[in-house]
C-alpha cells in the first residue's frame, strides 16, 4: 500500500532513518524540519500520513496538530504523533488533540512501518466521485492524493487554489456555503482577503471544467454562496 509519507522532525538524522526505512518499504518520502516547511508542504503536495514529532523549533507538534486539524482541506489527514514523551498524561493530550496514534522513542522501524500500514488500510484514498446524473451529466473525479481532476474522459488542469476549493465543495455536496465560510476553509482562517476573491476563483473554477461539461455543478445560490451539486451523489471512497 506505497503512498506518500511527510515526516517532519527537526533532527536531520532522525529524518535520515525514517525516510530510508519508508523508502525502502516503497513509499515516497518529503522531510520537514519545522512547522512552516511542514505547512508550506502539507499545501503543495498533500501526503497520505504526517509523522509529527512532538517537539519542533518554531511550535508545538501539538499547536500543529490543531492547526492541521481545523483546516477544512486537512482535517482527515492521517498523522502519528512521534515523541520521547511516554507518560500516558502525553498520549492522551495527542490523541484528543487530534492524533490518530502515537508512536513512542525510541522504536523500531518494524513498528514505524507497521503503524503507517495500519493507519493507510483504515484510511482509505479519498477519492471524490460525482455522476453520471440521470440526466446524463457528465461525470466529475478529484483525486487528493495525485491531485489530479477528471470530467468524464477528460483532463482538467486547475490551479491551486482552484483544486483545493472544488475538492472543499466535493466534500460537502449540496450544501450551501457563504463566502466567507469559503474564504476560512480554502484560504485559511488567518486570511484576510476581499470576499470577491472566492467570486473570481469561482469564476476560473467552472470555466476549466466547463470542457468536460462539469461547469455548472458549481452553483451560484443568490444571497449565500456557492454549493456543489452532486446529481446522483458524491461519494468519499
């Protein structure tokens, strides 16, 4: 089950161990050593399970953990907890701060591994399925993981900003969402933008899935928002 591991660990050599023994099992490896890198690469290039270490030079693991936890794009990401810290007081701070298990040091890669398979196989891909409607609508496809969008046969090439918007109202099908809802789940609840932003981005969204005929399930409702229409369904695999 080979995916995309992001470890974030600020010690160099403990990055070193995790990546060989996840490379050598297959899986594809990014390193962070603190928190704004691990941010700048959770956006860039999600991954299928976050190892966070506890203790990092610009933040708390834990601070992180909530962070990544209240975002609306990362609030399902897999992480474990990897800390010295073994009293049980810790875990559960972990685990009710949003951890979805917690791997103590020292360990042995066996386990490491053993972990991460176990975390993928009750996390299955979330990939986002739309149609075809009844009305013979074309159908729509997000994958998070490739990030990569398909209407029926057809390839659609979104920005951004674009991507992480229609994987949002993908996620949540025929629901109404005002655009400042939108601005604090796509954009982040620290952004301070114009309303009128979500408008524009709107705006490019449909005209690049309008090729594949997907353009109009981006619904403008007059007075609130914007929802997807999911037709048949929308289903999170």
């Amino acid at each position: 089950m080979p995916g995309h591991i992001l470890v974030l660990d600020p010690a160099p050599a403990m990055q070193a161990l995790l990546a060989h023994n996840l490379e050598g099992a297959g899986y594809r490896v990014s390193c962070a050593p603190d928190a704004r890198g691990a941010l700048a690469l959770l956006a860039a290039d999600p991954p299928d399970v976050l190892l966070l270490e506890w203790v990092l030079p610009d933040a708390s693991g834990i601070a992180l953990l909530r962070e990544v936890r209240q975002d609306g794009l990362l609030c399902d990401l897999p992480i474990i907890m990897v800390s010295a810290r073994d009293s049980e007081q810790d875990k559960v701070l972990a685990l009710e701060s949003g951890a979805d298990d917690y791997l103590c040091k020292p360990f042995g890669p066996r386990e490491m591994l053993a972990r991460v398979r176990a975390l993928l196989r009750r996390r299955a891909p979330a990939a986002l399925r739309a149609g075809p409607g009844a009305d013979g609508t074309t159908a729509l496809r997000l994958d998070p993981h490739t990030q990569r969008v398909t209407a029926g046969s057809v390839s659609v090439n979104l920005g951004r900003v674009e991507f992480r918007l229609l994987h949002f109202l993908m996620g949540h099908p025929d629901r109404v969402h005002s655009r400042a809802q939108l601005l604090d789940q796509v954009w982040g609840h620290g952004a301070y933008l114009d309303e009128r932003t979500v408008d524009a981005h709107v705006g490019r969204l449909r005209q690049a899935l309008q090729p594949g005929g997907c353009g109009h399930r981006i619904e403008t409702v007059r007075g609130s928002g914007y929802r997807y229409l999911a037709l048949d369904a929308a289903v999170c695999a």
